[in-house]
C-alpha cells in the first residue's frame, strides 16, 4: 500500500493522456498569460514590467482566457509583471479553474498573506511558483529567502504545489547554491535557471564567470541524475550547458505553437522575448500552426519554459524517459532510507498541476517543516555544505 502511495506520489502530477494528446495533435499545451504588466519590485534583470500601464480589467482577461481555453489550450500560467498585485487576481485562478484550465501562477511572494494562499487555493490553484534568486536582497534583486522564508509556512497543509525557481547572474551567483540548498532541503523542488541572453543589452546584470556557471550546471546534472528534486528537466540543464560553451544544439522552436503568451493588452506574443501586434481575440489554430518552424531568434535563446517544451515536443520518450527514471531513483532512495530508520517520508506530491518543462511541484513534508524564528540570521552562507536533509532543514 505504501508503495503505491509513494508511487502516486512522485508521478500523479502527470496527466499523462491528456498531455500525449498535445504532443500529437495541434493544438496548444500552453499559454502564459500577463495578469498585469504592474510590479510591486524593479530586478535589474527584469523586461517584464512596466508601471506605467494600468492593470486589464477582469472582464477583458476573462474574455482573453475563453478564447485561448476555445484553441484547446490545456494549461494556463498566470505571470506578470507581478500577478498579486491585480485585485482580481482570485477571481481570475476561479474563472481559469472552471473552465477547465490545469492553472499555475508565478510570484515574487512578496505580497503573499496567509489569507491570499487560503483564497487562491480555494479558487482551485493548483501550482504556485515563488521565485528566489538570493538568500538576502541585493541592489540586482530584492527576491530572497530573507522575505520569502517566512511566508513558506503559510503552504502548510495547503493543496497547492509549491516550487521555487531562481535566476543565475554574477549578482546571484554566489548565492545559488545556497538557495538550491534551502528550497531541496525542505522538499520544496527548486531550480536556479542562467539569466536569458541579453541581445537588445536592455538588463542591469553581467552574466559571471563562465567556468564558474558550468561548474554549477554541471552539478545541478549529477544531482539530477541522483534522483534530487530539481524542478526541470535534465534536457533543459543540458540545453543552458550547451549555451555557456557556446555549443550548437539542434532544436525546432514551438513558441506561438504548443506554448504561446498573451501580454497585458490581450495580443498574442511567441514568447516573452518575440512579440506580435495580433489580438489573441483573432488567433486561429492555423495561425498557431504557421509558428512551427525553426526561428532566427533560437541561436543563444534564454526562454527556457519555450526551450523545454520544444525539446519535449521533438523528442517526448527521451525527454519523459530520463523525468521518470531520475524519480524513480528518488523514490527508491527514500524507501530505502525508510527501511533504514523504519520511517517512511511524508513529502506530499503535486495535485495534477502545470509544471511547465516536465518540473514538479510539492507540498511539505510534515518533518520539513518551513520557520519563522530565525528570518535575520546570517542567512547568506547557508546551505553552502553537504549536509543530511534534516539537518540543512534547520540552518536557515
Ligand atoms: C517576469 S517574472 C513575473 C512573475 C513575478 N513577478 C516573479 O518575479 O516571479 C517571471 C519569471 O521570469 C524570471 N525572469 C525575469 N527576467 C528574467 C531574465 N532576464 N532571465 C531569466 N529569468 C527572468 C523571473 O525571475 C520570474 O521567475
Ligand atoms: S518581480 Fe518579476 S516582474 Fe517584477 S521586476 Fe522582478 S522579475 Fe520582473
Ligand atoms: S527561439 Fe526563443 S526567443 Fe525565439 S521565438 Fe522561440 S522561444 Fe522565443
């Protein structure tokens, strides 16, 4: 029985059938849809966000997510700008949920309250992203643990999958590991991801040491393959290795296709990076069609939600082959360890949410618990060694 539930866990976030059908047919996996382009932050990286737009209404984004659930689009991705800061930011995961979209929202956290994580899990979200670049605020990015730490009690017993992303520049770099550490070692999945290629140079950021960020990647790999929570696929960690050593990868670009965005205004973008002035309200699957091609922009191209889901469309078995094996070494590990101490782990899996590029989300485990006690300790060399789970659970 326990075995079974273990195995439910680690693998019930697929949904399998329905996401095969997307990988045959024509019809989009995806779309990332701009809540707002207002945020309540300015990471120095960041091209995302612009405080002189109002927010949309929520009829308008509701009209929108009708018409992107009507091109058979299976999951939707709320991003921003920062998507809490849209006062109907509830209303909208609601309306997403009833019409049967699979819905992830994507936050800085800084304006999550215990009260907006009750109402956004009882509006049905199924996957929240909290992103954290650093264990204390910076000049570059103000999205640290020392914030968001304290919030992560808030997902105790809560149904939504949590998952923490980072980004890698020169600023954050030092940090990474750390942040890798924390977010592990509480059971959270967690992934630090190279910041994009800059070709308009638009960002505040260098990059880092290039021997230093492949030495990284190529650790994230190992301990991939070992079976940790890293929340991505081992495609896409070989993908941004390949883009440090300036190695060709051969890959066909799905963006505008399987996966697309729409901005704040309602127009239907490729991705983040390649915009058109097309209304979404106009969109048909033809047009979507048309987009599966290879593109001028794929050279050196830092959209990794794109990247991933391109990868797996091209090369599904692969890709879903080496997910599944890398869980099944965690899952064999964990009964192992229980057979040793006689207790089995507790870390609840996700609930069939979005977890773009084949990454996955969890809630916590009951002896992992997230603190409140310590939010001004010296928190920036934590994590920075080895250390059993447990014990990295209480460094910070
Ligand atoms: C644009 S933000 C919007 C949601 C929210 N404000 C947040 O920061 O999570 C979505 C994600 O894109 C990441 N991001 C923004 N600019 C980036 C860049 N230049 N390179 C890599 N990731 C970036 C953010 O760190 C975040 O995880
Ligand atoms: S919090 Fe998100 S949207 Fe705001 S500036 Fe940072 S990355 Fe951009
Ligand atoms: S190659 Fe990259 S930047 Fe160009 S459309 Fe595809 S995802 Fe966007």
């Amino acid at each position: 029985m326990s075995l079974l539930r273990d195995v439910r866990r680690e693998f019930g976030e697929y949904n399998l059938i329905e996401s095969a059908k997307r990988l045959v047919d024509r019809k989009p996996l995806q779309c990332s849809l701009y809540v707002t382009d207002r945020c309540n932050l300015d990471c120095a990286y960041c091209t995302e966000y612009d405080n002189s737009r109002p927010h949309p209404s929520i009829d308008d984004l509701k009209k929108w997510v009708r018409k992107i659930r009507d091109l058979g689009t299976m999951r939707i991705a709320l991003v921003g700008g920062e998507p809490l800061t849209h006062p109907d930011i509830v209303e909208l995961v609601r309306y997403c949920r009833e019409i049967g979209f699979a819905t992830s929202l994507t936050t800085n956290g800084f304006l999550l309250t215990r009260e907006k994580v009750r109402a956004l899990e009882k509006a049905g979200l199924q996957t929240m992203q909290i992103s954290v670049d650093r264990m204390t605020p910076s000049p570059i990015t103000k999205k640290s643990f020392k914030t968001v730490l304290p919030k992560l009690e808030y997902f105790r017993d809560s149904k939504i999958g949590l998952h923490i992303t980072g980004v890698i520049c020169k600023d954050t770099l030092p940090e990474s590991r750390a942040v890798l550490e924390t977010g592990l070692s509480r059971g959270i999945p967690t992934e630090v991801r190279l910041v994009h290629a800059d070709p308009s140079n638009r960002f505040r950021v260098e990059r880092g040491s290039i021997e230093e960020l492949e030495e990284f990647m190529e650790s994230l790999i190992e301990r991939k393959r070992a079976g940790e929570k890293i929340h991505t696929n081992e495609a896409i960690l070989r993908y941004q290795l390949k883009l440090l050593r300036n190695e060709p990868h051969d890959w066909t670009c799905t963006a505008g296709y399987k996966l697309f965005f729409v901005s704040a205004q309602g127009k239907f973008w490729l991705c983040s990076m390649k915009h058109t002035d097309k209304h979404i309200m106009d969109v048909t699957l033809d047009d979507l069609y048309a987009n599966y091609r290879k593109k001028d922009c794929q050279k050196g191209c830092g959209v990794y939600c794109a990247v991933s889901t391109s990868l797996i469309v091209e090369k599904p078995v692969q890709v879903i082959a080496r997910e599944v094996a890398s869980r099944a070494k965690r899952l064999l590990t964990r009964r192992e360890e229980a057979d040793v101490t006689g207790a089995h782990g507790v870390n609840a899996g996700s609930n069939g949410a979005p977890a773009a590029g084949g990454g996955e989300s969890s809630r916590w485990p009951a002896n992992q618990q997230p603190t409140e006690q310590h939010p001004d300790v010296d928190v920036a060399t934590a994590g920075n060694q080895p250390q059993p789970a447990l014990e990295r659970a209480e460094v910070v």
